[in-house]
C-alpha cells in the first residue's frame, strides 16, 4: 500500500543540547511545543511537524536536512533575520547578507543554521 495523500510528515532533527536548540526551532523560527518528553520535543507549524531528538553524540551535518518553499524569500529572510538568523555564505554560490543564491530558471535558494549548526533552507521557485 502506498502512502495516503492525507499522510502528514515529521522531520525528526537531532541536537546534542536541547536547552541550545529548544528556543531556536520555538521563539526564531515560531514553531509551536505540542509535546516535550526526556527524549524529544515535538513542535509544529509552518507545514511541519519536527521532532527535535536527543541524542549525545550529534554531529551536524554539511548539507541541509529540511527547508521550506515560502512565496517571497527576501521578505521571508529579512523576517527571520530580524531574529537574528544569520545566512551561510558559499563562495562563488551565494550574495549579499541574506546569502541568496539564484538560479537559472530563477528559482532563489538560502541556507542558515540552528544553533548546533544543522543546515537548514529556504527556497522560492522561480
């Protein structure tokens, strides 16, 4: 059987240090604590549903684990910026201070960390 097309996704996302990352995922990005027990914190919102994962010996990855298609990413990055989100720079990749990257067909993508430096993004298709 395949999945429903009512199915609804849970992005599970480890952090080493909740008491770090806990305000981030809640007061930056505003996603709200549905349930926190000794293993994970479940919050949701802005279409997702994330489990933030205790585990002790999380090491972040290079390459973003989720990210979010929004409508107008200036608006959006300048929104979050205000938060203090602070854009990853890629040479030859990325520009100016909200670290936008454009490509071809126009599609504009940026990427910015949580606390623990997982990767994260933002994408506005072209």
């Amino acid at each position: 059987m395949a999945l429903p097309p009512s199915a609804a996704v849970t992005v599970f996302v480890l952090t080493g240090d909740r008491a770090l990352s806990l305000p981030f995922w809640r007061d930056v990005l505003g996603l709200a604590v549905r349930e926190d027990n000794p293993h994970a914190v479940t919050l949701a919102g802005a279409g997702v549903e994330v489990q933030l994962v205790t585990v002790g010996d999380h090491a972040p990855r290079p390459h973003p684990v989720m990210g979010w298609t929004v409508p107008d990413i200036v608006a959006t990055s300048q929104a979050l910026a205000a938060r203090g989100v602070v854009f990853l720079q890629y040479d030859g990749i990325t520009e100016g201070p909200l670290g936008l990257c454009t490509m071809p067909d126009g599609t504009r993508m940026n990427w910015f960390a949580d606390p623990e430096g997982t990767v994260l993004m933002l994408t506005q298709p072209g």
